[in-house]
C-alpha cells in the first residue's frame, strides 16, 4: 500500500512505479533523512504535537531501522518510491499506528530539501580536507624544488625562465580559492528548511529553531516557497566542483606533457602509471588523463543541474528529483579525484637537469638582456628592439645568448660588456625576480610560509 493511496482508486503502473522512484540512488541520503527525522519527531512532541512517549517510540524504531540498515537487514523497496516513503514504510511496519504521525506539519518537499543540505554539509568538509591535503603536498614539493629552475611557459613556447616551486605554488592558488568557493558555498547551504511543509508552511506552531540547532544549521530558510523549490546550494556546489576539475585537469594535463620523451620533466612513480596491452615499453600517465577526462563529467553535472532547474515554476516540481544523480556523481568524481591525485603527485618524479636544460633554451633570459640595457640607460622600447635583432642572430647561427662573443655584442649595442654573461645565467634570471609574487627563491620561501599558515588556520 502507497502511503498516499488514499485518492487512488487503482494501483500504480509498473512502469510508472520504476520511472517514478529515486530510491535507487536517493538511498544514500538514509542517514540524513533518519536524522531529520529523529530531530522532527522530538520537536512535535515538545511542542506538544505528538506525545512523549510516542516520540520515544518513533526515535527509537529510526535508530533500530538505521541499525538494520548498516547491517543490510533491511531492503528498501521501489514500490516505497524513495527514501523518505521507505523509512516512513519501516517504521510504521516496525511500531505500527504511531509511525503514522511521524510526517506531521512535514512534506517530503521539506524533507528532501533538508536531507540534500544535511548530506551536503558532509561531503563539503570531506571535499575541503581533501584539498587541503593536495595543497600540503604541494607545499611540501615547493619546498624541495626553490631552487629547481625550469622554464616559464606563455602559449605553450618557452617565455622565462621560473622555479618548479613558483609553478606549483601557483597550482597552490586556485586550490586556495576552491577551498574559499566552497567555503562560501557552504554558508548558503547551512540553511534549515523543515517546517516550509509542502510549500505553504504549516498551521502547527513548530519550533524551527529548536530543529535548525538539533541539526546543526546556522541558519533557517526565509520562505517556504523559495525553501522548496531552492536548489541553488546544489548548483554553487558544482560550480566548485567544476572550477576546481578545472584546475586538477590543468596540472593533470601538464604532468601527461611533462611525461612526454619531448619534455621529459617528470615520471610518475610505476604505482600510479599503467602500461600497454600491446607495447611492451610503455608507461601511461593514465591517472592524470583520466582525472583531465572526469573534469567532463563535473561539467555535465552542472549544466544537467541548470537545465533542470530553468524554467521551473514555483514550487516544488518533480523534475526537481533529477538533482540527486547529478550533485551525487559531481561529489563522487571530485573525491575520487582528489583522493588519487594527492599520491600520484607526491610520488611523481621531478627530474631537475631536463626542467634545468630545457630552462636554458629558447632565449628564456632574452627579457634579461632587455633588463640589462636598461639597467645601462636605454629605454626599454629600444632594448627590445635591440634583444629582437640579438635573437635574430643568434637564431641565424644555432647559438644561444650566453654563447655570443662580446665583440659581437658589441657590434649589435655598444653598451653591452663583460658582465652581460653573469647577467644571462638563468638561475640568475630568477634569482632577481625578488619582486613580490615573483620566483625569486627568498620570494617563494615566504609564499611558503604564507601558504602553511594559512593552512593551519583552516
Ligand atoms: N523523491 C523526491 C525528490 O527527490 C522527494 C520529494 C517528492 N515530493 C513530491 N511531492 N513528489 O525530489
């Protein structure tokens, strides 16, 4: 029997009765929904709405049903439709007539709303620690690699030359400002819904309050039209997600190019690479490519999620169900994500003489050399145009700027002398770039520190 069969004078089509049910994946939210519960049924009977001794028998059948449910004793049912109906179904067959009040002053349009935000709440700490660990590692490699100098990219050619340090510090960055997306996300999910009923609220006099703090909210919803049908939360979420897919595919794409023979600046450790079916000699940068491919999913999710929600009426609409699968497959693909990025790049190895050699070519220091003849009073138009016909040059001849003769410098610019060459080593190339931001190493040092106090603070 449904528990809404009463207007119903025949039963539910199979079909419909599959099409219609979420239980399949709003399983997960059972622990919410029981704790909502438990939180509801105490209020009623302090209000005086139920009785005490039937709000004990309710808490306790919902601690038993989460028990038997830990324990797989119990099956939920499509015929139940989803969770909420599930439980409600087990309590009532549990401790009879009295599970029936349970849903007082309650809708499941409330109830829905309340579990996604109580199930949210939880993975956004899990997600939050998770990227604060990234973030450790990437301090951690900082620290080991200030002085390993590779060279600055801008459109993929080489541009000037920088520290491995300052460019996973950079990665360190956008996780920092994840983390405060999410952070920030979670203030407006830390909304109670319960008591907007179906739509209209409720002509009981609960305690909202009383239920907001059982819950652990800091805040209640407003409207009780707007708290039904709000699922913004859900959104902002996966507008996180998406940005920070963004930034693990990015680093995720340049170790799959750093792996390359072409660039070889790194190789993953054997335990998070994979090999080849057919060629024996390959090691594949998989992980990294599949974190870069999930980044497409966490996209989908979100733009799954606006579609629905476009167009909506007030209030709560059952297109509203389809939330779950997606909001559940972007928390699912962040964690994952994150859980194996951590290791894989903890483990990966950083091999300094190529990121060093690979430094060194491509007329990274050519900006230096402008800098020089400023430095020695030509304006820095002219010192460009002057570098651009020295590169010229050099290119015409197959060498390097450090490998030019002085009386060739000579002969491009009278102002250039000896003490050009200190002026072009690479390493010296970022050793001065003491401005604040830049890679200069006593500047990463304190980006460093920075970055561990702010993570200790959060
Ligand atoms: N399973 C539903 C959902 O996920 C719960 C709310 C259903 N409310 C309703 N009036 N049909 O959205």
């Amino acid at each position: 029997m449904k528990l809404w069969s009463g207007r119903f004078t025949k039963n539910t089509d199979k079909l419909t009765e599959d099409f219609n049910a979420s239980i399949a994946f709003d399983c997960r939210m059972y622990k919410q929904d029981i704790k909502g519960s438990i939180a509801h049924a105490s209020m009623l009977a302090k209000q005086g709405i139920i009785k005490e001794e039937e709000k004990e028998l309710i808490i306790k059948g919902l601690k038993e049903i989460e028990k038997e449910l830990e324990e797989g004793k119990l099956e939920f049912t499509v015929e139940a439709e989803d969770v909420h109906m599930n439980i409600e179904t087990f309590l009532i067959q549990k401790i009879g007539e009295v599970g029936k009040k349970l849903h007082t002053a309650r809708s499941r349009n409330d109830q829905v709303a309340l579990d996604l935000r109580l199930y949210l709440k939880e993975e956004m700490e899990e997600i939050k620690g998770l990227i604060l660990d990234l973030q450790e590692t990437l301090l951690i490699l900082a620290g080991e690699h200030i002085d390993t100098i590779m060279p600055g990219y801008t459109h993929l050619q080489k541009a000037q030359p920088v520290s491995l340090a300052h460019h996973l510090l950079a990665y360190f960055e956008m996780l920092r400002r994840d983390v405060e997306r999410l952070e920030d996300c979670y203030k407006r999910t830390d909304y109670m819904p319960l008591g907007s009923g179906a739509l209209a609220g409720t002509s009981f006099d609960l305690d909202r309050d009383f239920v907001r703090e059982k819950l652990g909210f800091a805040w209640l919803t407003r409207n009780s039209l707007d708290a039904v049908s709000d699922r913004d939360f859900a959104l902002e979420f996966l507008s996180f997600a998406s940005i920070l897919m963004m930034h693990l595919s990015r680093l995720a794409e340049e170790l799959v190019l750093w792996s390359t023979e072409e660039f070889g600046f790194v190789e993953m450790d054997d335990a998070f690479a994979t090999g080849s079916s057919i060629m024996p000699q390959k090691k594949n940068p998989d992980l990294a490519e599949l974190i870069r491919g999930k980044t497409g999913r966490v996209y989908g999710d979100l733009i799954a999620l606006l579609t629905v929600m476009k167009g909506l009426p007030l209030a709560y609409n059952k297109d509203m169900q389809e939330d779950k699968e997606a909001l559940f497959d972007g928390v699912d693909t962040v964690k994952k994500c994150l859980l194996v990025f951590n290791p894989m790049l903890k483990t990966a190895k950083f091999k300094k003489e190529n990121m060093e050699k690979g430094a060194k070519g491509g007329f990274t220091n050519a900006t230096d050399l402008a800098d020089y003849l400023v430095n020695k009073g030509l304006p820095f138009r002219d010192a460009h145009e002057v570098v651009g016909r020295t590169v010229l040059y050099c290119i015409e001849r197959g060498i390097s700027l450090e490998e030019m003769e002085l009386p060739e410098y000579k002969g491009i610019c009278s102002l250039i002398e000896e003490d050009v060459y200190d002026y072009l080593d690479v390493r010296k190339c970022v050793a001065r770039r003491k401005v604040k931001g830049g890679p200069a190493p006593e500047q990463v040092k304190a980006a460093i520190e920075e970055g561990k106090m702010w993570l200790e603070g959060k």
